[in-house]
C-alpha cells in the first residue's frame, strides 16, 4: 500500500495515469506530452508498475 501512495505523490505521475486512462500509450508518447527527459519519463513509469498502478508489454523486434 505505502508504494501506491509514494506513487501517487506526484503531480507527473497522476498526469500520466489520466492520460493512460484514455488508453495504451508508448513511454515516446508519454515523453512527448511532458517536457521532461525520457530516462524521466521511464523512472516514473518504473514506480507506476511497482506500485501495480501500470502494466507494461514490449512491442516490436530486436
């Protein structure tokens, strides 16, 4: 429970949430609608799924 409430201690990763809301959206996506780095964007994203607030799926090839 405390890692949902230290995710949603912050005013970027509620922005995320709101925009997920509206569907799947890629971490490139996200950092275009923030004007933060996309390293910022990942590190944000990590403490989303560690709090089971996000799921996420690798798309594309290697």
């Amino acid at each position: 429970m405390n890692e949902i409430f230290k995710a949603l201690n912050d005013k970027t990763r509620l922005e995320i949430l709101v925009h997920l809301k509206a569907g799947d959206m890629s971490a490139g996506d996200i950092a275009q609608l923030f004007n933060i780095s996309k390293p910022s964007i990942s590190q944000h994203l990590y403490i989303l799924k560690k709090a089971e607030l996000v799921q996420s799926e690798k798309k594309g090839s290697l």
